[in-house]
C-alpha cells in the first residue's frame, strides 16, 4: 500500500507541476513584451539579457512541463522544475527582502495579477516539494496506480488554479482605495 501511493504521488506531482509549466509557458508566450517588462521589474539581471532571457524561459518552462507530462524522461524533468522553482522562489524573496512587493510576479498569468508574496514563494517551494517523490520512485507502476495519479494531479491542478484566482483578488482594503 504504502508503494502504491508513493507512486501515485509521484505521478500526481508530475501531472500538476508539468501542467502548471505549459500553462505559463503558453500566457508567457501569449503576452511576451508584458513578460520582458516583468523581467525587467525584477531588476535581477543586466539589461542587456531581459529581452533574450524572457524570450527563452517560455520555451523553457514548456520543455520542462512536456518532461514532466512524459513518463520517459525521470529524474530529469523533476530536477529541471525543482531548478526552475527555485530559481523564481529566489528571485521574489530577494525583491521582498528589498520592499520590492509591489511589482507583477510574472507567473504567467496576465488577467490574474499577482504582486509579489511570501505566500508566492510559498506556493513555488510547494511545487518543487511535489516533485520530490519523483526523485526517490523510480519503479514500474501498474495503470489503476498511474491512472489514479493522473486523477490527483488533475485535482492539484485545479486547485492551483483556484487558489491562483482567489490570490489574485483585490482585498477589501484595496477594493475600497480603488473606489474612495
């Protein structure tokens, strides 16, 4: 039993953070000079590379959320994501440590806005500890295991996304500056 949802786990994470990518991958591609602009807000990189960084990250995220939907690429795709993730964990905590809160996380999704958080790099240290399971279980699984692992995922994911819109509403106090 306790292999059995191991495994199950393993394949959720992928399912959930593999999605997570293409989908921002795609907005990214959709939106690309919102996106250069919110690399630049960062103010992590030299000028020079904003425009070729944030022309590659899209392709990039979507390779790595393709590895990650692809049973045949293990533990790659899962180190990638980790990579990834924490990459963008450290790039909002370092804007928050400097009271850089304010500016767009550039998640990907442009209708859903999100000023930088804790809760942000939060949520992306939770994406990478999905993935960990990947890491460590590497055996041949049985389809009602893997099928069930494709459900939570899906499940997962839709649950990121909810939460995404919920995180992206304006707060009451916000709601009452807007309209003062």
């Amino acid at each position: 039993m306790g292999q059995e949802l191991l495994a199950a786990s393993t394949v959720a994470g992928r399912v959930c953070v593999g999605l997570v990518f293409v989908l921002a991958a795609a907005q990214k591609a959709q939106h690309w000079r919102i996106f250069s602009g919110v690399l630049a807000n960062y103010r992590l990189l030299p000028r020079a590379l904003v425009t070729p960084a944030a022309a590659l990250l899209p392709p990039a995220e979507m390779l790595v959320g393709v590895l990650l939907l692809s049973a045949q690429v293990r533990p790659f795709g899962a180190l990638a994501a980790i990579a990834l993730l924490s990459v963008f964990a450290a790039a909002m905590a370092i804007n928050l440590k400097r009271g850089r809160s304010e500016i767009d996380c550039g998640c990907g999704h442009s209708l859903l806005k999100q000023n930088l958080s804790w809760v942000l790099v939060s949520r992306n240290a939770g994406l990478a500890a999905l993935l960990i399971p990947s890491l460590v279980f590497t055996k041949a699984m049985p389809m009602p295991v893997i099928l069930t692992g494709i459900a939570a995922g899906l499940g997962l994911f839709l649950l990121y996304l909810l939460l995404n819109v919920f995180s992206a509403l304006p707060t009451v106090k916000e709601h009452r500056h807007r309209f003062a």
